[in-house]
C-alpha cells in the first residue's frame, strides 16, 4: 500500500521539479532578454538587422518570461498570466516576425500603414476572448476552438515567412539590403529564426493533440522548460553574434581584426565554397573544375588586393583590371563572382566602397572633410550614387549615419 502511493508521489515530485528547473531558467531567460533587448535598442540607430518589430517581440518575450516565472517562483504575486490578458499577446509575435523579415529584405526603413493590417486578427481574436471570459462564456469547448484556431494562425505566418526566405536569400543572386550588409551571417540570423518559429509551432501542435487527447486544457503550460530553451537560444545567438547585437560597426571592426591578424583566412562573409550543382551552360561546367580546385586560393587573392590595395577607389576600376591585379583569367573571375559570391561584381565594388566609407566616417575623416569628398575618395564618380548605395547598404543616409 506504501509502495503504491510512493510511485504517484515520486512522479507529482519529478513533475514539480521540472517545472521549477523550467521557472527557473525562464527568469534568468526574462533578465538576460532585458539587457539584450536595451542593448539592442541603443544601438538600433547604426544597426540595420534591428527595427521596432524585433524589439517588440524580444521587449515581449522578456517581460512575458519576467513575470510568468517571478509569480510562479513566489517572487510576486500580484500579475499572473492571467493578468490583463497578457499571455495571450503571444498571438501579435508571429506576423511581427513576419514583417520583420520583410522590412529588412525589402529594404524598407519608412513606417507603413498597410503592415497594420497583420495585426486586425489578433486584436479580434484578443478583445474576443477578453469579453467572452468577463461574460463567463469561456467554456472548455470555446478554449478548444480558440487553441485550434491560435495554432493554424502562427503556422500560416511560418508559411509566410519560409515562402519570404526562399524567395529572397535562396535565389541564385539574392540582392536584399540584408545581404549586402552582412551576407551569410545575416542569413544565418533569419534562417536561426525560421528554426525557432517552428519549433514553437511544433510545441503549439503537440500540446494541443496531448490536451484534445486527454480531454484537459493546459493552457500551453506543459513543457515550459521546451520554451525556456528555445527562447534562451535566441539571446545566447545574439550574445555570441555581435554583428547582429551591435550593428555593421561591430562586424566591420571583427574583419578588420582577422585581416591583421593573417592574410590566409577569407575576411568577406559574401563567397560561397560549395561547389555548384547546376550551371547556366556547358562551358560554365567544364571551368568548374578549374576554379573550384584552388578556390580559396582565388578568393584570398582577391580580398588580398581590394582590401591592402583599396583599388576599388579608383572609379573606373573593372573586372580587367582586378584580373590584372590577381594574375588570373578575366573568365576565372567572371565565374566566382557568378556563382560562388553573392554579388556581382558591380555590387561587390559598391559594397567595398561603403565598408570604406564608413571606416574612415568612423576614424574622424568627415571632420575636416565634406560627404562629396568622402564619395569621391572612396571611388564614386558623384555625390548621387554614392548617396543611393550607401543607404543600401547601410539603412542609413550618410547625414544620418555620421549623426549617430
């Protein structure tokens, strides 16, 4: 009889201890987010991989894990989840990720009206709930419908934002602001965050199959420690990506520390090692083989005489000339930049060129000297274009970047 009530008690015990490792974790997870998303907020000005829909969510993501654990853990006891309907704001983070994606891969900077519209459901579906449980309506049947409803919602803005993904970063020559900035790590970033959101749509799904199979209603509260650990991923990839924490700046600073340090390594985060599956033509493929058995070799003489070399101030300078310069076939070059660097060779050039200018922007050189002058030192022909590729590569126009 003893034993009996040993094996239900031991197991009320192992449940009770999770669930506290999970509180436990969610507030560290609420403390570490606060300071991420304040480190975030003052640096959002410089940084183009920050707008006001990741630090919404991440602001929301904090508090949310903040006060759940703090009330749970006994360390307040005045805000629950239940608490102005908090909890079920979580519904506004899945199209604010979406726009998200979209602001930044559409190089949109200006506030738009239209991306309001995302947010319509969720407003009904949170003043619908809110009444309907003022009124006592709220059933367990209600619940049901509501919890099927939240979860084909998020997984239709995961379809979205895949589809946005696919479209813009999985093309042969991606040209988002997004990439030109950072290149791969960016994708990263975004790709990082697709994982995540469907892992949390995954979560959703489970719960709601384990809760219509046993006839209870959770409230998501089962395998609070999952989310903990998916919402702790997302700050410790910040923390050790400073590119995504800090902004170019912190990159740019990164590069320049691994080109002092040795010539052997590829400084540009825009090339792509792997080797190429399919080929606009046969001549394409048979100078595969040539180029892709010293590849490395190839870029580290490239990046070796744009960057010691800075020829890319030369206004007129080609992919002759840079042929001339690395010792190689103009062929050999056309080809890298077709199918192993995310730029073309146009782009690529810009791209140096404002890494340059914000280098010396960043070492005095606007003091004594004027933004046409900076254009024409770092190899624009004029003002106007140098003006365009600078806040396309930056989110910024150089009057507001040297503000900052």
């Amino acid at each position: 009889m003893c034993r009996n009530n040993f094996l239900p008690t031991l197991a009320q015990m192992l449940i009770w201890n999770n669930q506290m490792i999970g509180e436990f974790l969610l507030l560290i997870t609420g403390c570490l987010g606060l300071l991420i998303t304040t480190i975030l907020l003052f640096h959002r000005r410089t940084n183009s991989l920050v707008n006001f829909y990741l630090l919404f969510i991440l602001l929301y993501v904090s508090i949310f894990s903040l006060l759940k654990s703090s009330y749970h853990l006994g360390i307040q006891e005045f805000i629950n989840q239940t608490t102005f309907g908090y909890k079920r704001l979580s519904l506004f983070m899945f199209p604010s990720l979406f726009l998200y994606f979209n602001r930044i891969i559409t190089d949109t900077s200006k506030w738009n009206v239209a991306d309001m519209l995302h947010y319509v459901v969720p407003v009904l579906f949170f003043m619908t709930v809110q009444i309907l449980e003022a009124l006592g309506y709220l059933s367990s049947v209600v619940i049901g419908i509501f919890y099927i409803f939240y979860f084909f919602f998020i997984l239709f803005y995961l379809l979205l934002s895949i589809r946005l993904y696919q479209g813009s970063f999985l093309s042969k020559h991606p040209y988002g602001k997004h990439v030109s900035i950072t290149g791969r790590s960016a994708k990263n970033w975004i790709l990082f965050l697709l994982v995540i959101n469907t892992m949390l749509c995954v979560r959703v799904f489970v719960i709601i199959c384990m809760d219509l199979y046993h006839g209870t209603l959770s409230g998501f509260e089962n395998g609070i420690w999952l989310w903990a650990t998916i919402i702790t991923a997302i700050f410790v990839k910040l923390l050790i990506s400073p590119e995504i924490l800090f902004g170019s700046k912190a990159l740019q600073k990164r590069l320049k520390m691994n080109l002092e340090k040795t010539n052997k390594i590829i400084v540009l985060d825009v090339w792509r090692l792997e080797k190429p599956t399919e080929f606009n033509n046969k001549q394409d493929e048979l100078l595969s083989v040539k180029v892709h058995k010293s590849l490395i070799d190839k870029i580290q003489a490239i990046e070796g005489v744009v960057l010691n070399k800075k020829l890319f101030r030369n206004s007129n300078f080609d992919i002759h000339m840079l042929a001339m310069e690395v010792k190689l076939p103009k062929s050999h070059l056309t080809f890298i930049f077709k199918y192993h660097c995310e730029l073309f060779f146009p782009e690529f050039k810009k791209m140096l060129q404002i890494r340059d200018a914000e280098s010396l922007i960043d070492q005095g050189f606007l003091k004594e000297n004027t933004i046409d002058s900076l254009s024409v030192t770092v190899g624009f022909s004029s003002y106007n274009p140098f003006y365009t590729a600078f806040k396309k590569h930056t989110g910024f126009s150089p009057q507001n970047y040297v503000k900052q």
